[in-house]
C-alpha cells in the first residue's frame, strides 16, 4: 500500500515540476535574470574592486567570502560524521548484529 | 589492511606517480587565483596522492594520516580559514577584510596573501576529510 501512495507522490512531483520547466528562461538566454542582475556587476567591476584578475576567485573569496567558509565547515562536518559512523565500533561485539559478523 | 593491489609494477610505477601529484597539488593551490583552481580542487588531488599511497602500501604507507589524525588536521584547515577572517576583525575591518590584515605589505599584497590563507585552509580540510573517510572505510579490515 505505502508503496503505491509513493509511486503516486512521484509522479505527481514528476508532473508538477515538468510543468514549471516552460517558466524557466531558456538556457544561456542573455536577458534572463541571472544574465542581468549580478553577471555585470562582477565582470565589469570585480577587477577594480578587488584586485583580483580571475572572476571566480574574485567571487569566491570576496563577494562570497561567507559561502565559502560554510561550504567549507560543511564538507568537514561531513568527513567528522562519516568517520565518527565508521570509525564508532571497532570491536565485532559492539557492532549491530546482521549481516555477515553474527 | 592486508596488501591486495601490491604488485612489483604498481609499487614502482607510484614512486614516480606520487611526487608529480603532489607537485601539481601544490601548483593547483598556489596558482588558483589566476587560473582555473583553488583549495577545493588541490584538496581533492593532494587528498588522492595520500589515499593512492595507502591503497598501495596498505600499513607501510609512509604518507599514512589515520583516523582521529586526519580528522584533527581537518579541522584546523577549517580554523585557518576563520582565523584569517578573525584577524583582520582583530585589526578593526569587517570578517575577511583583506586590506585590513596586520602584516607589513602593500594593500595588493595583503590581498594575495589573505586569499592564500583562504585557500590554503580550505585545500587542507579537503585533503584530511578525503584521507579520514578512506581510512575510516579500509580500517575495518585492519
């Protein structure tokens, strides 16, 4: 049963969200929003403001100084978490029974 | 862990392998302010040459960072990267103001060095977080 209720959610998010595709601008489109607001702010004056000759590290470490540190705390909050999971229970007895260490 | 992939042509084929990828690691990450690159990326490849050393040498890896290590060393990459912000707080600009930082140099200068500090503490939490799940993975057979 709950995996008919699941078939039937994904189709209806499937459809949802093909039928939104046509409100998005087309692809590389020079006069979408993306195109307009912040792309020439940074290529006409990321140089002057920062001095830095690359647009993506003028970006990076500039404009978006704080993304990049939560990017950052992210990618080791994730390594902290996979390695406390794998790392937890060395010893066999302390494992969770199943699989091939009964 | 036991030495599975060890054999006569990869024990001297990643002697010659290991030094390069360090090299253009270091290159990456030096080098990513003017051209495609940066801590992420030298993070990954840096990261690569530790992982490729232990899957080939197994315990007599001499580039072996394991578990709570590496895990340490993570998070003092993450540090850094506060701490260059904290210091130019320190010296009364805003968080990750480069002009600001306190060392005898030009404003041109400051900057290069601000986002060097960025990126060197980004490359290293990389690098450690790759290291501290590969070792966590293989050292169950340990």
């Amino acid at each position: 049963m709950s995996r008919i209720l699941a078939s039937v959610a994904i189709v209806l998010m499937c459809l949802l969200l093909f039928s939104t595709t046509n409100g998005l601008p087309v692809l590389f489109d020079a006069n979408s929003p993306a195109s307009t607001h912040v792309t020439p702010r940074y290529i006409e004056k990321s140089h002057e403001e920062t001095g830095s000759p690359n647009f993506v590290t003028a970006v990076l470490a500039d404009y978006r100084g704080y993304d990049t540190l939560g990017e950052t705390t992210v990618i080791f909050t994730a390594g902290l978490a996979t390695a406390a999971l794998l790392m937890a229970s060395k010893k066999k007895s302390n494992r969770m029974k199943g699989g091939k260490d009964k | 862990m036991k030495k599975v992939y060890g054999s006569i042509i990869l024990d001297t084929a990643f002697r010659y392998l290991i030094p390069f990828i360090l090299l253009y690691g270091v290159y990456v990450l030096l080098h990513g302010e003017y051209s495609p690159g940066g801590g992420f990326q030298a993070g990954a490849i840096l990261g690569i040459a530790f992982v490729l050393d232990g899957l080939v040498q197994g315990k007599k890896a001499i580039l072996r960072i394991t578990g709570e290590t590496a895990v340490i060393i993570a998070g003092i990459g993450t540090f850094l990267y506060c701490f260059v912000g904290i210091l130019s707080m320190l010296s009364g600009g805003n968080f990750l103001e480069y002009s600001l930082l306190p060392i005898p140099m030009n404003d041109v200068e400051k900057h290069v060095w601000g986002i060097l500090g960025i990126e060197t503490g980004v490359c290293i939490c990389v690098m450690f977080t790759i290291i501290a799940i590969f070792y966590a993975l293989v050292g169950k057979e340990e």
